[in-house]
C-alpha cells in the first residue's frame, strides 16, 4: 500500500478549493485572490534569490519566503472554523527585520529626490517585480479584511515588505554597477 502524496486531489475540479478549516469556496474566492497573489510574489522573490546575488540578501529572501507562506497560511485559514493545528505567525519582530534592514541598506544608498524606472540590470528588474506584486498583495489583503478578520500584521508586513523590495532594487543597482533611472516629469 502506497502511503505517497498525490499533487492532484480532483477536488478542485469544479472550480473550488478548500480553506484551512474545511470550507469550500470557489477559486476565485477573496481569500484565494490574496493567498494566491502571495504565492506569485514568493515565486519572483525566489528568481531573485536564484540570480547571483550577495549571501546576506539571499538569506533574507529565504527567511521572507518563510513569512510570506505564513502569511497566506492565515490568510487561507477560515476564521469561522478553529484550525485543527495552530499556525505560525507574523509577528511585530518579522516588521521590525524589515525595517532595520531597510535602515542598513540606505545606509549606503545615494540619497533619493525622485522617483526610479524600474530597470537597469535583470536583478533590479525581478525586484520591481516582485515589489509590485507586493502591493497587489497588499490591495487584495485590505479589501478582504474589510469582510472578514485579517491579522493586521500581516497588512502591516506585506506594507513594509514592498519598501523592503524597493529598497532592495536600489542596492542591486549598486551591486550590479547598473545605471538608476530617475523619472523627470515631462512639463
């Protein structure tokens, strides 16, 4: 008797899936639309990972990867059932990492006065990328917790995040010796 784990269940054929807690939804559901543009966005943050990129930086992503699965496990639980096992969390810790690795990579950064066009090197490209899908996630995120309960430091990590990445491109552009863009509003 085979004890191996099947990807396929069948179950999603007729265009729903199942929260953690048991409920059925269809797959286009607000909760799938949030969870899963969180899937997309740690997919971009493992190409990044994948480039040939400096170790510090590839140990964050790792540990951010970490986060963001924790982030669509609660996002993907359903708060009306209690789940049969306690999940991870975000907590204000996971924000403050952020933040203190937003501060270091400034630290080294030319100061900003406008805005960048993404681009320059593949690296800083992945990382606009994955920044905008970020905030996509963000988006989807607040307007679910307008109907249901969302842990706020979820929003709270997904908001710093996006700064985390765009802070990231900036320092890629220096580590790839790569020409930073500034947008000059045409007048």
């Amino acid at each position: 008797m085979s004890t191996e784990f099947k990807i396929y269940t069948k179950t999603g054929d007729k265009g729903e899936t199942s929260l953690i807690g048991g409920t059925r939804v269809p797959k286009f559901h607000e909760r799938i639309e949030a969870y899963g543009t969180l899937d997309e966005l740690n997919s971009f943050i493992g190409l990044i990972r994948d480039q040939d990129i400096d170790e510090h930086s590839k140990e964050m992503l790792i540990e951010i990867q970490d986060r963001i699965f924790t982030a669509e496990s609660l996002l993907a639980q359903d708060t009306d059932r209690p789940p049969l096992r306690k999940l991870p969390q975000i907590i204000e810790d996971d924000v403050v990492k952020l933040e203190l690795e937003i501060d270091k990579m400034n630290e080294t950064l030319p100061p900003l006065s406008n805005f960048v066009l993404p681009g320059g090197h593949p690296v800083v490209s992945y990382c606009h990328i994955a920044r905008t899908i970020c905030r996509r996630a963000e988006r989807f995120t607040l307007k679910l917790s307008q109907k249901y309960d969302v842990d706020e430091l979820v929003i709270k990590y997904l908001n710093r995040l996006s700064d985390y990445l765009f802070v990231l491109s900036r320092k890629m552009t220096i580590d790839f010796n790569a020409i930073e863009t500034p947008w000059k509003a045409r007048v």
